[in-house]
C-alpha cells in the first residue's frame, strides 16, 4: 500500500477499519491497484498531536548536520504558495501554519521529556507569515530553552528581514541555509523562484555577519541549460562563498 500527501488520518483509519480509504492506493491481487480517492489537506494542523517520541529510541535519531545530540526536527507549517517549477507541492499550496505557541509548547516539550539539545526546522517556509515567525523564536528566548537550531532545509531570502536574524541568532539558530538554486538569471527567472540574486547576497552577508554558519543550495541540469548557465551558477556559489555548498543534479520526470 501507498499514502499519498498527508498521513496522519489515512493511516489511522485503514489501520482501524482494514478497508480502502481515501488517500491510499493498495495493491490487492498481482496488478490490482485501488485508490480510495484524494483526501483534503488538514486544515488545523494546530489539532494533530505531537510526534510519538516515546515510541522510538530518541538518541539513534540522527541528521547529516549538528552541534549537539540528540537531535530531532519539527516542522511548524504545511504548503507553499510558491510555484518553484521543480516542486512537486506534497502538501499542497495552501500554508497552514501551526500557532507560535503550539510550536514553542512542542519544543519545550521536546526538551523536558526527550532532552532534544537540537532541533532541525524542516519547514518550506518557516517565515512566510514573518510576524508568526518572530512570535514563535521570541517565545524560545523567553522561555530559555537553551536549545540550537538550523534552518537545514532552508529559508526564502526575500521572506526574512535583520530583525527575524537576530532573534533566531538569539534563540540558538546556527545554521542558515538559503536556495538560490542558480546563479544564471535567465535561470532563475525560468525556475519561477521569484527572487533576484540580489536579495541572496544580501542575506547572506548580514548572516555572516551575525556569525551564521551559511550553506547554499544549488540545481545543475534543467533541459534549457548550457555550459554557460551551469557555469555562471558555479561562479554565484564561490561569489557567495557560504561555509557549505549543495549542488543537486536535475533529473526531469514526465508529469
């Protein structure tokens, strides 16, 4: 069987029913597939629970990339509006954020009962309601969690301002990764990133200058790509010289 988009209540149903539901395609005899249909997304991800950590062994958890164990992640919103074309939108394009105090209750939660030192925010869009975001690290500082974080899985460049940096500086945020993507602006503009390069250097010289470790990531191989694209990207990388550089091969799948 296979879930597709969100799991949390598909799984829970066919578990308790054993029969087809939506949001799952289950392969009965040899080539039989059924699909029980689509399910909407979860509107209030604020009513899901928090993650069952005491149904695993926190400290085997791992990440590529951490200052401290054991560490776990979060994810405080689902969906992006954005229209990136090599995105294939697994939770929609409606952002359903969580509240800031449902987030900072899970990370406080996290550290009482698990002694999580680090957690890494794998959101597509933790500041895309910026104000939300400043809530939700204001709220780590005052509660003095003593916990780091890193954006591993990135922040929009032109969704973050000096004053969103400095109070993740302050909560314990040590990594800020960003996504230029390509360092080509015919590229970019094609991709349908919706920012310039620009607003990538700039926030990645504040970021240094806070002390950030930096990492950027890039993609090679879009079907209209020269060796000229694919080497002005290669020059926007060293130009921004972060700590940490990801080069990701494109690879086009039909549909």
């Amino acid at each position: 069987g296979a879930v597709i988009c969100e799991g949390e209540y598909t799984l829970y149903e066919y578990i308790k029913d054993k029969k087809i539901v939506k949001g799952l395609y289950l392969k009965k005899k040899e080539k039989e597939i059924i699909f029980g249909g689509h399910r909407p997304f979860i509107e209030d991800i604020n009513s899901l629970p928090f993650p069952a950590f005491h149904k695993i062994d926190i400290k085997k958890y791992n990440v590529p990339i951490k200052k401290r164990m054991p560490v776990s992640t979060i994810i405080t919103s689902r969906g992006c509006p954005f229209k990136c074309i090599f995105c294939f939108h697994s939770l929609g394009n409606m952002f359903r954020p969580r509240s800031p105090k449902n987030v900072v209750d899970e990370i406080e939660w996290q550290k009482d009962n698990f002694k999580i030192r680090e957690i890494c925010i794998q959101d597509d869009n933790i500041s895309l309601d910026i104000n939300r975001a400043k809530q939700i690290f204001s709220g780590i500082i005052e509660k003095k969690l003593n916990i780091m974080f890193q954006l591993y899985n990135g922040i929009r460049v032109d969704m973050v301002d000096e004053t969103l940096l400095r109070l993740m500086k302050k909560a314990g945020l040590w990594l800020m990764n960003v996504s230029p993507e390509s360092g080509d602006c015919e590229s970019i503009k094609l991709m349908e990133k919706g920012f310039d390069k620009e607003i990538v250097k700039k926030v990645i010289k504040i970021s240094k200058g806070m002390g950030f470790f930096t990492y950027s990531n890039f993609m090679i191989g879009f079907p209209w790509e020269t060796e000229e694209h694919i080497m002005r990207t290669i020059d926007f990388a060293a130009e921004l010289d972060t700590d940490m550089v990801q080069f990701a091969r494109v690879i086009a799948f039909p549909k």
